[in-house]
C-alpha cells in the first residue's frame, strides 16, 4: 500500500503540473512539511543524503529517460524508506519543497551507500 502512495507521490511531483500548465511552466515541488508527515503517518523513514550522494544521484536522474531532460531541482536529495519495503524514493529538496521524486530499486540504494561511505571497489574482471 505504502509503495502505491509513493508511486502517487511521484506521479503528483512530475506528471500532474505538466497536464495542469504544460511542460514550460512545471513548478514540481511540495512542502517538505506534508512529505514528512505523509510518510511518518505510513510508518516510514525521511533520510538526508549526503553531497556526494546527492551529485550520484543528479547523475543517475539526467540520464534516466524517463523523467523529463536536465538536471533535478534542489540543493538537497532526502530518501524515503520503510521497512520490509526493498526499494526507495529519491527526493531533491529546493527551499524547503521536495521536487522531482526518482525510484530508486536497490541496486541504487547499495550504490548510493557506497557512496556515502567512500567503500567503492574498482576491482572487478575487466572486460
């Protein structure tokens, strides 16, 4: 039920200002105050990213081809989590509103951690 609510969370950030005023005027963002209240009502947790995941995860974001082209809003990314739930909700935060929702499976999510760890293993077969 929770990953629906994200999904109609994410689906509200980027699909409903495009429909409403077309896709020059999309202002994407909603208070910050009614995400953390959503999901603290849904049992599930708000987390700060770091810089580094932050600018990972503006990477991952432009090259994905399915929100629209460009760099997402904000100065800040913030993770939404709950438990038993493997996958995640990427948030980045402009002025206190939460912009441009992005899923991310938990493939992301182990990266993202690798990031903001500094654990990155270069080792691999090579090709």
């Amino acid at each position: 039920m929770f990953t629906r609510c994200l999904l109609c969370l994410a689906g509200a950030l980027t699909l409903l200002p495009q429909m409403a005023f077309g896709a020059d005027l999309v202002d994407s963002c909603v208070d910050l105050g009614m995400v953390r209240d959503a999901v603290a009502a849904r049992g599930g947790k708000l987390i700060e990213l770091t810089q580094g995941q932050l600018q990972f995860l503006r990477g991952i974001y432009a090259m994905n081809p399915e929100p629209p082209g460009g760099l997402p809003y904000g100065d800040r990314a913030m993770l939404v989590q709950v438990d038993g739930n493997s996958d995640g909700l990427v948030l980045f935060v402009d002025r206190g509103q939460a912009c441009n929702a992005m899923h991310a499976p938990p493939e992301v999510l182990l990266l993202m951690h690798e990031v903001a760890t500094g654990n990155i293993d270069h080792h691999g077969a090579g090709l």
